[in-house]
C-alpha cells in the first residue's frame, strides 16, 4: 500500500492523480458548455486552490476568461468574540459578472459561507462555486456546490494542493490519515 509520511503522521493513498486528472477534465469540459457565453471569472482561493485552478483553468476556452488570486485571511478579533475573516487580493468589480470561486475543498462549509456572503455584497451577476473535494457529512452550513470534483468522507486527507501543518500541498495524489471506513 502506497503511503506518505508528514511530520509525526503517516497517510495512505486515497485517489490517484490520473483519476483527479480526470474527474477535473469532466468539470472543464462541463463548465466550457456551461459558461460558454459567460465571460467568467474565475476566483482562485489561495493557498490550497492553486494546484486545482492550474490544473482547470488550462483546460477552459471560454472567451473572456479572467483569473483572480485572492487570500481568506483569519485572525482572532480583539473586540468581538467570532473569527474575523478578511479577503485579501480581490481588485476586479464584480457587479453583473459571473463568477466561479475555486476552492480545494468544503469541509464544515463555515469558510465558503462567509465568502458568499462577502462576495453576494459585491452584486455579482452569478455566483457559482467549484471545489476538488466536498465532505457533505461535515456540512455545518448549506452551500450550494455547482461543481465538484470527489465527494469524500470526513477523513483528514492531504496532497494535491492540501497540507498538512505546511507539508504536502507538492503531491500530486491524494493521501488520507487513518480512515474510518
Ligand atoms: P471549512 O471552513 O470547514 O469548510 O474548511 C475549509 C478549509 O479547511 C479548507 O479550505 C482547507 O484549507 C481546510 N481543510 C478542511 N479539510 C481539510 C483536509 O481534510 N485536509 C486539509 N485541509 C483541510
Ligand atoms: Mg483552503
């Protein structure tokens, strides 16, 4: 059995890049159909999104495709109590556009919620979202997923674009810790 081992843990082979190859593929050719006359934007959620977005956004041949990289940076608020979540990187307007948040994966959903409502603020046209993994059993919050590459457990899983406290966003498979299934 293929495995990887990351600081103190070691994570065995899930899915194998070939397949995240083509399951991104599918999605390609689906939002080139979808978004023909869309002129879309692409928002690429950074870190974790970057390897995904490469991987996507070569692959769509929609005229007037635009990418942007933006950062969700959290910090713990001095004056109220919750997580303060920030967006950082965002210049283009948004207003009447179409636009398709990439991101590596939805887990609780609490990171995605508060991204909508941000960006729902900016009075896009459409607002669609696009993820590599989904964990629906984790779901803390509805999000509606327009695009999605594998629907997973909720094991923690690392690779293609994900880390683990830093290490192993480079691999190209995707590893899982200890599953429970
Ligand atoms: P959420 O707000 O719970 O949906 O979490 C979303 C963020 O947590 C993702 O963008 C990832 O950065 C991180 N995350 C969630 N699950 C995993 C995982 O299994 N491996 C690595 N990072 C994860
Ligand atoms: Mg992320």
């Amino acid at each position: 059995m293929k495995t990887v081992t990351l600081h103190d843990k070691t994570f065995r082979l899930l899915l194998r890049a070939a397949d995240i190859d083509r399951a991104i593929a599918g999605m390609a050719e689906r939002m080139n159909r979808e978004l023909r006359d869309a002129r879309p934007l692409f928002l690429v959620i950074l870190n974790g999104a970057f390897m995904f977005a490469s991987d996507l956004i070569k692959q769509i041949t929609v005229p007037g495709t635009q990418i942007s990289f933006v950062k969700v940076a959290s910090y713990s608020g001095t004056r109220s109590s919750g997580e303060v979540r920030e967006l950082i990187g965002l210049n283009e307007d948004l207003a009447g556009r179409t636009v398709v948040i990439l991101e590596d994966i939805i887990d609780t959903g609490r990171s995605m919620a508060h991204l909508l409502d941000h960006l729902r603020g900016k009075h896009p046209d459409r607002l669609l979202v696009a993820t590599l993994f989904h964990k629906p059993a984790a779901a803390e919050c509805h999000i509606p997923v327009d695009y999605c590459g594998f629907p997973l457990g909720n094991d923690f899983i690392v690779g293609r674009g994900l880390d683990y406290d830093g290490l192993g966003r480079n691999l190209p498979d995707l590893y899982v810790l200890n599953p429970t299934v």
